[in-house]
C-alpha cells in the first residue's frame, strides 16, 4: 500500500487490514460479512452448540453485540432488547452504530417512545461513544412527546457535554444540522416558535441542512405565519440561496484547461505553504476498467458522452459514506444518459464491500478497485468529475458537511461542466 498523507485514509487502511487479516472460523470478522441480520441469527445460533475451543474468547459476546444493533438498525426492538438483555460488551465499531440506530429511530422512523427510552438506556449504561448525539435525540423525542422539561434539560446537556465541538468537524454525517433541527423541536415543544423558525431559516440558508428539517421547519414556519401558506415559496427561495453561493464556490475550482491526466493537488491543510498530492490520473478515465459488486467489469470507456463522477471510499472512512445521501440526491436528479456516479471502494475485499452495501445500504453504483491501481488515491473521500469528453473539469478531497450542502456542490459541477460544453 503506498504512503498515506491523511488522517482519513490512514483510519480506513488500518480498519482494512484488520478485516482482511486471517478470519476465526467462528469470530466476529466473518460473522460481520453476514449480510443479513436475520441469516447472522441463524449463524449464531449454529454457533452456540459448538465446542468452546472452536471459538475465539469473545466470540458469543461480539456475536450478540453485533446482533443487539443490527435488529436496532432495522427496527426491531423486540430482538434489539433480546440480545441486549445478556450485557454484551460493545466495540467502538458497534457502539458507535448503535447510535447511529437510536438516531434512524427518531429521524427516519419517528419511533419517539423508542428512541426516548432506548438513548436514555444506553446514556445510563455508559455505553454510547457519541454521548452528545444520544442526549440530543433524547431530547428531541422527549419533545415531541410531550415532556418538555426533560427535553430542555437533555438538549442543555447536549450543548456543555465534552465532544459536542465535533458537530462542527465535517466528519460525521449530518453532525450540525441534525443538532439544529433537534434544537428547534425543543424550542417549539417549549412554545419558543420564532426561535426555533430563525434556527431553521439560518440553517437552510447557510447549506447547513438535510431532509429531516423540512418538517420541523414547516410547523415552525406555520406557528410563526399562522398558516401554512408561502412555507414551499419560501423555503425553495433559502435553498436556492445556499446553492447559488456553492455554484459560485464550487466554479472557482473549475479546470478551465483540457486534461485528462494530472495530478489531484491541494494545499496541505497543516501547512499552506505546501502542497499534497491526493490522486494520479495517468491515463484517460476512458481507458480504465475496474469491477462491480457482481464481479462484473465496467469499461468506463462506456461512459463517454457523459458527465462522469468517480468518488473514492472505503467502509470504515465515516465522512466517506457520510457524504452518499447527497450523491443520491444528485443523481436523482439527472437522466442515466447525461450523468453517472461511481463510488469507488478502494483496498477491502469484495465480501467486505458487497455486506456493508447491502447493510448500510448504499443505493448508489459501486466499483471495486482492491488494490488503488486506477487512481493511486492518496486521501479518501476523493471526488474526481470529467466532462462527456473525459477531461477533469473538478476534483476535490473531504466531506462536506450537510447532506444539503454535498448536494449542491456536486450539482453545481455537473452544471457547471454542461454550462462549458
């Protein structure tokens, strides 16, 4: 593996290393490229009747922890509380996710019983590795059910908890605006409605937003208006606010020379005064072929006529995955004949991309390139965007911060570059 330069990548390489390292018939690396919860249960139940010295010394443990958050992840406390009842011990790895679960249950699934009681659990249980983000979701159920009080005490702790200084590195998924719109759920929970609008008004505006918030800023909108009239005007005229500013960002990086081999380089974040490299491109993006989770080759010389958009990944990069559901955004967007987006995973092996997909899920397309051969990544994520002629009109490095602010910056390039042709 060639020399790492950043922090990103050499997390993911070392998390790489470890899942490709010789598997324990019966331990938690092959157990984890299960990818069905339902077939990792059948697994560990076969598990159970063999022999002690057939199994790592924390085999069961890690079998049930794993099970613990992959039936929260799916909604199923039943199963959730069933494999947590026996106290497993967590990894960081599944820690982690477990909140990332507690959080699905109040965004995406409005379980608001469950997710007050479930944050609550793990808060008291010491378990969680995002404490801030659990007493945040903790408030903002307790809100929405009606107990504001706790809600307002849970959010204040939140706000002075040791970490929550993170929200603002773009790392995690959403980590800002997430906390916003749960900031503004109490705030209206506790009849504070023009608070909770200028919240909500400043986050879209600023690009610090996602889906989440469309709601809670609709009854913010509403309690302060008194009615629902003018909310879509207005909210489309503060998204596209945020998405003319990125379109004039994002164009100052716009490759105003044909090329279709260079260099991917910025200044060192560290030290301004240097230079990184974060990818080669040696040869036409047209001359390249790598695999698909199917094994299947792909020959992005296919891909000629369209705007094409190659972004390097792999699982354990957390603001690599973090910046997908603005990919999806985009390439909903566009017609399949005008545009196209690869994720790239680079270095892990196919079983370990083929589970984290189908459990993650990523519902973007995937390609494989095991060994960094097309593009000699230096830094994950890696975006790099060709025109229909297979020049590099933009690359950039990192995640932005907002599922919202992804979004336009990646259509801004794709604008951007048809503006061109």
């Amino acid at each position: 593996m060639k020399k790492i330069i950043f922090l990103l990548l050499m997390i993911s390489s070392t998390g790489w290393a470890q899942q490709t390292a010789k598997k324990n018939k019966y331990g938690i690396n092959e157990f984890m490229l299960i990818e069905k919860v339902e077939d990792q249960e059948k697994k560990y139940n076969e598990v159970l009747k063999e022999p002690a010295e057939n199994l790592t010394p924390t085999a069961l443990n890690d079998m049930r922890a794993e099970l613990a958050y992959m039936w929260l992840a799916k909604g199923n406390i039943e199963r959730y509380r069933f494999y947590k009842s026996s106290k497993p011990k967590f990894s960081y790895r599944q820690a982690l996710y477990l909140s990332y679960a507690v959080e699905k249950l109040l965004d995406e699934k409005r379980q608001y019983e469950d997710a007050a009681q479930i944050s609550q659990e793990l808060l008291n249980d010491g378990i969680a590795e995002k404490t801030y983000v659990l007493l945040e979701v903790n408030a903002a159920a307790n809100a929405k059910l009606g107990h504001v009080d706790v809600a307002k005490k849970q959010i204040a702790r939140s706000d002075a908890e040791k970490g929550s200084a993170d929200r603002l590195i773009k790392y995690f998924k959403d980590s800002q605006s997430n906390y916003l719109n749960r900031l503004a759920i109490v705030k209206l929970a506790a009849g504070e409605h023009q608070q909770a609008y200028d919240i909500l008004v400043k986050a879209f505006r600023e690009a610090e937003s996602n889906p989440y918030m469309v709601d809670t800023f609709k009854e913010a909108f509403k309690k302060v208006k008194g009615t629902e009239d003018g909310f879509e005007d207005e909210l489309q005229s503060l998204k596209k606010e945020a998405y003319q500013k990125y379109y004039k960002e994002v164009e100052k990086s716009y490759v105003a020379s044909a090329q279709q081999t260079r260099d991917g380089i910025i200044p060192d974040p560290n030290d301004a005064s240097k230079k990184l490299i974060t990818f080669r491109a040696t040869k036409p993006v047209h001359g390249v072929t790598m695999n698909n989770l199917e094994g299947k080759m792909v020959n992005l010389g296919d891909q000629k006529g369209k705007i094409l958009a190659l972004d390097f990944w792999t699982t354990l990069c957390t603001p690599c995955v973090a910046a997908f559901a603005g990919f999806e955004k985009v390439v909903a967007d566009y017609k399949k004949d005008e545009f196209q987006l690869f994720v790239v995973n680079l270095f892990e092996d196919d079983q370990a991309v083929k589970a984290f997909a189908a459990q993650k899920p990523v519902r973007l397309d995937v390609l494989r390139d095991e060994e960094n051969k097309g593009y000699d990544v230096r830094a994950t994520p890696t975006k790099i965007v060709f025109d229909p002629m297979g020049n590099i009109r933009f690359f950039a490095t990192g995640y932005a911060g907002s599922t919202d602010r992804e979004y336009y910056k990646l259509k801004a390039m794709v604008e951007i570059i048809k503006a061109h042709s």
